[in-house]
C-alpha cells in the first residue's frame, strides 16, 4: 500500500510533464488539424496530402529515409557485432566514441557537414590537392542520405549491440556443438535473437528521418522539399496552422504504425533499453 | 474564435508549466520599469542596449526573430506581451489591418525628426498618415556578384537565368522575395495579385530551379564570401559587410527595378509599458546611437543626422547603402496582399519547391 502511494507520488512530475508536453500539444495538433481558419470543423486539412505536391513531398521523404534506415542497418549491424564479441572493456570505449558527437548539437554537426561538402568546401580542397576529381554532392539527395545516415546511425548500432551482448554465448556454442558453422549460426541463432534490436533501430532512424526538416534545407540547400520541409513552412511562412497540424497529423499514421511494429516484435522492451 | 481558443490552449499550457515549475525568475525590472522588445536577429549593437539601460534605469528585455512571418503569429498569440517590434512594411500593413498596433505619440519621440523627410513619404505606403511606424533601417534587393567570376557586367536580373551560371546562383528562400525577382523580369508589379502574371512567375521560377545552387536566406553572406556561388540575391545591407570581408564582390540594383523596404519600430497595442517603449524608441532615434548600430549591423540608417555624422567619405556617399533612387525605375515596397494573397503566393511557391 505504502509503496503504491510512493509510485504514484515518483510518477507525478512524469505525469505533469506528459501532460505539458505531450497530451496539451497533441490535443491542439488535433484541434488545428480538424478545423479551418474559422474554426469549423473540416477533414480538408488530412485530405490535402492528395494535393500532387504535398504527395510528391511524401513519397520522397519515405524514400529517402528508407534508404538511410537500410544504409544504417547494412552499416550498423556488423558494427554491432563486432563491438559485442569485444573482449574487456574494449567495447564501451568504441562505444562511447560513437555516442560522443552526440553530446555536440545536432545542428552544428550538419551545418558542419555543409562546410566539408561545399564546392569549395574541406573535402574538395583535400580532392583537389590529391587532383581527384571533386565530390559534388551537395544540395542533391545524396547529401541528405549521407545527413541522415550520419546523424541517425549511433540510434541503429546502440540497440542492436544492446541486444546482440544480451543472448546468451552458451545458446551459440551449443549450435555449434550441434554442428552448425559460424553461418548457419548466425542466420539461425543470432539473427533472430537480434530481430527486437533491428526493429527499434529502424523505428529510431526511420522516425526522425521521415519527419527532417533541417538537413534537407541545410544539406540538400532547400531544392529538395520533404513533407517535413512543407509542414515546417505552413508553420514559418504560411502561417497556416490548420493545414500543417493536419500534415502532421498524416505523417502520424506512419509513425504509429513504425511504433506498433516495434510493440509486436519488441515485446520485452530489450531494444529500446540503452 | 480561433483567438479565443489558442488563448485558451495557451492559457491551459501556462497554469500546467506553473504548476510545475516554481516560479523564480519574477523579475522586477530596472529602478524604472521594464520594455520589451523584439527584433530582427543581429539588428543592433548590443552596447546600445546597454547603454540605455544605464542611462534611462529601465531594463529591456530583448528577443530576437527571423522573419516577420515568424513573429507575427508569437505576436498575435499574445503569448508574450511585448512592448515594441520592428517589422518591415508589408508586415507593419498587415498588423494595422489586424488591429494590433497602437498610434505613436510623436510628442515623446523628439528623435524622430533627425530621420530623413523622404523615408516617412515612403512610410506613407503601408502606414498612411504616418501614425504607426518610427523607420529604422532601410535599403533594397540587388544582385551580390563576384566579378572574378561573372564575364560580363551585370545590371539585369535576367542574369539569374544565365545557363552559363549553372550550380553558381544564390536565390531567397522566401516567398515574396522569389516572387519579386520573377515578377520584376516579366515586367509586373511585385504586388501583383493577377492570376497570369503570377503563373508565369512561377514558370519562371521552376525554369530557374536548375541552374539554382541553393535556396537560402542568411547564408547568401557567408557563401559570397566563401566564394561558393558567382551570383547571390541579397539585401543591400549585407552588401557592405560581404564587400569587406571579400573585395571581389560587387553590389547592383538590377535595371528592371527592385523593392525598397523599411524596417520600422511599432508599438503593439496591449503593451504593457508604453512610455518606456517611446524612450528606447527615442534613443534608437539619437544620431550617435543611430552611428553605432549602422557601424554595427551595415544596414542603412534613414537618420540624416546619423548620415552625416559617418567619418569615411567612402560610406557616407556609398551608392550602396545610400542610393539615390531616383534613379531607379520600377521600384516599389510591398504591401500586404491579404490572406488570400498570401495563400496564394505559398501555394505557388510550394509548387515550385516541390518540382
């Protein structure tokens, strides 16, 4: 009884919190996406993404960021690996490496990537000098895969490792007492052991990189217009609250989907602990 | 109704956060009170924020904004009450229109008269009558070149459609200053609200996408500089500055004319410290001060007295901050197109973006 007082009491500023920052915005998202400018009750706003721009906008942004999210996965999972069968403490060092651009801010790691990427920029004096010939992708879609993958990778490799250290080497070495080779292992063992882990890494990069706003205007230099570049300008430019809050809305479905997903395969919560 | 619903959320968003955070940041303000100001981003000298504090006791509380379209909707909100902002022309029509701004009482503001007599004609645009709107800054929309690497004297926008210059142009990214630039080479008013002429703007602006580097607003400075791009659209009070910082680059008001803009301080409606919003308006006002922020922020001063107190011959009769324009032809400040115009130029703008 006791303790069930003292829960609760630990869980209120958790609750106050949910409650400023996430259940009163999403109640107004909802409020601004059903409703037009003079507050009447309209679907226009979620039926707008049939527009042929707003579409076009989408269809680009899922492509993009399932390239990055496949990227990620091709890169991440080795990684993983690799880091889990590390002896010692070796594997908390890399890992640390890995979390540490973290620590700087989001936004200055890409604006730093437009300054290796520019035309005149560190990586093409380097090419230059070594007279190859010059790398121009920025403002193209390749620089804003290259910006996802750089920025999402470490939420791809964290739970992936996290689950790959959790199974348990003695299922491994009796799959091989039972005369399995390293691959039949790892498809048969390992790769499903890790599927929680691969599941809420996609979700933690496709997420972010469906919705980005920020590195398809400073990497892809606005040219590229992604349904996060359309909801941001409703809000900035537009001032047409409605009609972005009912963007978002869309841009939900996708997002609740990546997260029942998760839920299905992800039920012990292994991944998404870090 | 949709103000007095957002008030609602945000009334509902304050009395959740205050009842999270104690509040300990109550602020009392300086010995005589407190303003509230909200301007453009990097568009004073700090010290003279400072200095009016010592001088007058009052303390400002100072924000800062992008765009206009970004404070309109904080100010509208009413979220934060400032006392004074600093939007340009169309936007300043926009907030008559929507009643949020209060008449100015020139009889606080003795300053006032140190700004130049053709800069409140000009005012007279978007504030009739001269009630609401005290000019700050000022200046025009060229065109920045690097003259190491354009062939050819520039004095046309039509330039921005060179292919030669293909992955070497810089254009706004926004919507009324994209506009202006497509508008004013086919030969239209950048108020335009005429369906055709608008359409074959956008045609314009989606045959122009190629050949575009990149579309952006603050960055046309630092790029020009780097020498990323031969051919940048960019306000004239940036010109000054790149012009320091790399001597190749050249400034030009393209011969199709161009917008003349004002930035001005308006004193909203609810604020809540009007008479402390006239003196910091007032000081903004005084030559010195008026010195200080056009050495600080290059963008040029509608202060005559300010003007005349600029020691370098060179910048003082520079034709890029102080253009004679009557010169020009075809120039014009924009106006306020109403919410319809302003749909739909974002829808238009949208579908180029998007192409």
């Amino acid at each position: 009884m006791k303790n069930k007082k003292l829960n609760s009491l630990m869980a209120s500023p958790y609750i106050l919190w949910s409650i400023a920052f996430i259940i009163i915005p999403l109640i107004m998202v909802f409020y601004y996406g059903l409703t037009d400018k003079d507050g009447a009750f309209t679907l226009e706003n979620i039926t707008a993404i049939t527009a042929p721009e707003h579409i076009k906008a989408l269809s680009i942004a899922l492509l993009l960021s399932l390239i990055s999210t496949v990227i990620c996965l091709l890169l991440a999972y080795p990684l993983a690996m690799i880091l889990a069968n590390m002896k010692g403490n070796q594997d908390k060092l890399i890992v640390l490496i890995f979390i540490l651009p973290m620590w700087m801010n989001f936004l200055l790691r890409t604006l730093a990537w437009q300054t290796l990427l520019e035309k005149s920029g560190v990586i093409n004096q380097v090419l230059e000098f070594l007279h190859l010939p010059a790398l121009e992708i920025i403002n193209t879609p390749y620089a804003i895969i290259l910006g996802m993958v750089y920025n999402f990778l470490p939420f791809m490799i964290l739970p992936i490792y996290n689950v790959l250290c959790k199974i348990d080497p003695n299922v491994i070495n009796a799959a091989k007492d039972l005369g399995a080779n390293n691959f039949m292992t790892f498809i048969k063992i390992t790769l499903p052991l890790s599927i929680p882990g691969i599941i809420s890494g996609i979700t933690m990069v496709f997420v972010p990189a469906l919705t980005t706003f920020i590195i398809s205007n400073l990497l892809g230099g606005s040219k590229i217009l992604l349904i996060g570049n359309v909801i941001e300008q409703e809000f900035l430019q537009a001032n047409n609250w409605h009609l972005g809050s009912g963007l978002s809305m869309v841009l939900m479905i996708f997002i609740v989907i990546s997260m029942i997903v998760t839920a299905i395969f992800d039920k012990d919560g292994e991944g998404s602990a870090l | 109704m949709k103000k007095i619903v957002k008030k609602i959320l945000i009334v509902m968003l304050v009395s959740v956060l205050s009842m999270t955070i104690l509040s300990a940041c109550s602020s009392s303000g300086g010995e005589n009170g407190v303003v509230y100001v909200y301007n453009w981003g990097e568009y004073i000298d700090p010290e003279t924020i400072e200095m009016f504090e010592e001088e007058t006791g009052i303390e400002v509380v100072y924000d800062e904004y992008e765009t206009n379209e970004i404070m309109y909707p904080k100010v509208e909100a009413g979220a934060v009450s400032y006392d004074l902002v600093c939007p340009s022309d169309y936007m300043i029509q926009k907030m008559i229109d929507n009643d949020l701004l209060q008449e100015i009482n020139w009889a606080n503001i003795p300053n006032a008269s140190n700004i130049g007599e053709q800069y409140y004609v000009q005012s007279e645009e978007f504030d009739p009558g001269n009630k609401y709107a005290v000019p700050y800054c000022w200046g025009t929309v060229g065109i920045l070149y690097n003259k190491t690497m354009v062939d050819e004297p520039i004095d046309s926008w039509t330039v921005l459609w060179d292919e030669k210059y293909e992955n070497n142009i810089l254009m706004q990214d926004s919507v009324r200053d994209a506009f202006m630039v497509a508008l004013k080479v086919n030969g239209h008013s950048m108020n335009s609200m005429d369906e055709a002429e608008l359409q074959a703007a956008k045609e314009l602006l989606i045959e122009q996408k190629p050949l575009v580097q990149a579309y952006v607003v603050d960055q046309v400075r630092d790029k020009m500089i780097g020498g990323e791009a031969a051919i940048g659209v960019i306000y004239s009070g940036e010109a000054i500055y790149t012009q320091r910082e790399n001597p190749d680059l050249e400034y030009v008001i393209p011969k199709e004319g161009t917008n003349v803009w004002i930035d001005s301080w308006c004193i909203l409606k609810d604020a809540q410290n009007v008479e402390n919003a006239e003196k910091f308006i007032d000081f903004m006002c005084r030559p010195d001060i008026a010195l200080m922020n056009f050495e600080y922020i290059t963008y040029s001063t509608p202060n005559d007295a300010a003007r005349e107190l600029i020691e370098d011959d060179d910048i003082r009769n520079s034709t890029i901050a102080f253009p004679d324009l009557s010169q020009y032809e075809n120039l014009e400040t924009f106006s306020y197109l109403g919410e319809e115009g302003d749909e739909l130029y974002n829808n238009l703008w949208k579908e180029i973006k998007s192409e």
